[in-house]
C-alpha cells in the first residue's frame, strides 16, 4: 500500500523544483525586500488594481521612502518591474515586466508538476 504524500512534502518538493528554476539564466536575483515587494506587485495585478509608487511608500513596513525608491529602481534595472504613467502625470503605477510574468508562468509550472507528482491531483 503506497502512503499518500503529505501536504508539506507537496510543498517541499515545489520548493525543489524552484530553484532550478531561479537557477537558470533570466531575471537577476532579487534581495528580500525586493521579492516582497514584488508580490504586492503581483498580488495587486491579479486583484486588478493599481498600486503605486506612492501607494508602495505608504507601507511604513517596506522601510523608508528612499530606501524603497532604490529598491524599485534596482528592480527596475533588474528587469522585474516598470513604472507606467496614470492620468496623473505625478503618480507612477507600478507593472510586472513580461519576463516577470514568464518567472511566475515557470513557478506555476513547478507547482503543478509538484502536485501531480504527488499524486493529489
């Protein structure tokens, strides 16, 4: 009798599978911040609303405004995010680049390959 796999082995596994994909040549890698960052990214994207650059400094947690503004900029170099104008011309809003929504499309390859191999699905 084969013992069905649990949850956090599931999780364990995807876990694995990401760092072959943080390993191969595309992005360069993001500081802690700058993943963190980068989800408020994503997660605003998939509730399709907007976040800005001046939404982003309201989050006191992130850190200081200037600190935020170099990490933004670092990212934009880095090729993650994009500043996008908005009817207001001083307010920037926040984007995903597409070879970042390649890296999440990979990511979500690695997830379901974890689940299928685990026999869950």
């Amino acid at each position: 009798m084969t013992k069905r796999p649990r949850p956090a082995d599931v999780y364990l596994r995807f876990l694995q599978l990401t760092e072959t994909v943080r390993g191969l040549p595309a992005l360069p890698p993001l500081e802690p911040l700058e993943e963190r960052i980068l989800e408020l990214v994503a997660y605003a994207r998939q509730k399709k609303e907007r976040l800005s650059v001046k939404d982003l400094m309201g989050k006191r947690e992130l850190g200081s405004p200037a600190m935020l503004h170099g990490r933004l900029k670092s990212m934009r170099e880095k090729g993650w995010i994009r500043l996008e104008e908005t009817e207001d011309a001083r307010r920037k809003q926040l984007e995903l680049t597409p070879a970042a929504l390649t890296h999440f499309d990979k990511l979500s390859r690695c997830l379901i390959q974890a689940v299928k191999k685990s026999g869950l699905l």
